[in-house]
C-alpha cells in the first residue's frame, strides 16, 4: 500500500466514527481486526471483528450523536501508523452507565494502527479518561 493510500484509509477510519457510517467499515477494517484498549477500562465490551467495531461506534454515537474525530498529526512507518487526535461531542444519550448530561466534551487521544492487505488490523488507543470523566460530570479541568 502507497503512503497515499495508508493516509487515506486512516482518515477514512475517523471518518466512519464521525459520521456513523458502519457501512464503510469492511472498507477499512480487517475481518479479524484486534482492539487493544486501556488497562483501566477493565472488561469492556469487544470491539474486536467487524461485528465489534459496528456496535462500539453505535454504542459511542447513541451517547455522542455528534462525535467527531479531529486528526492533529499522522505518522506513517511501513506498516504501522501513530495518529494523535482529539474528539469532540456532546453528551446528548446513555453512555457508560451515564444518563445524558448535555455537556460538550474535548477529549486528546494516541492511536496506533498496524495495516495489513490494506486493511487495518489491530489497533492501540490511548485516551484522556479523566478529563473525558471530568467534563461529563461537569467538573473543571484544572
């Protein structure tokens, strides 16, 4: 896969979790896709497989109707792909046990993507947790 067309499926992969389109996501991920997630989440539901990502985009845009992923900087090695990002949404339906609480949050994110057959196959993401919580319970950051 050309350094063009890498770039092109990582946008494409924040694109679906922008918009909801889990139409798209065959287009970019690999059947047996791996998420490798925070420790502190615990045992939280799979979003390994197609079947995996579609209801973790689904359960994530039934809290966040809105969220938008916002690439900041991309860097492409051979088959592996660091993306540092920040998402957005507001806090609109049920999430994480959270009834809506109207709030808008920002939320800084690290992303590793391995690709393979120009497909991305596994992932490991990193997330601002804390300020995520804080801004949901309407605490300052600070």
């Amino acid at each position: 896969m050309t350094r063009q067309g890498t770039q092109a499926l990582i946008v494409h992969l924040h694109d679906i979790w922008s918009t909801g389109d889990t139409g798209s996501i065959r287009e970019v991920y690999a059947e047996n896709f791996v998420a490798h997630m925070p420790k502190g989440w615990g045992a939280a539901p799979s979003r390994d497989g197609h079947d995996g990502i579609r209801r973790a985009i689904e359960r994530l845009r039934a809290g966040f109707p809105d969220w938008c992923e916002h690439i900041d900087d991309m860097v492409i090695d051979e088959d592996k792909v660091a993306v540092r990002y920040h998402s957005t949404g507001t806090h609109l339906g049920a999430f994480a046990g959270l009834t809506a609480s109207g709030r808008r949050v920002e939320v800084d994110e690290l992303s590793i993507f391995r690709i393979e057959d120009g497909r991305v196959a596994e992932q490991w993401c990193l997330n601002d947790d804390l300020a995520f919580s804080k801004q949901i319970r309407g605490e300052p950051l600070a």
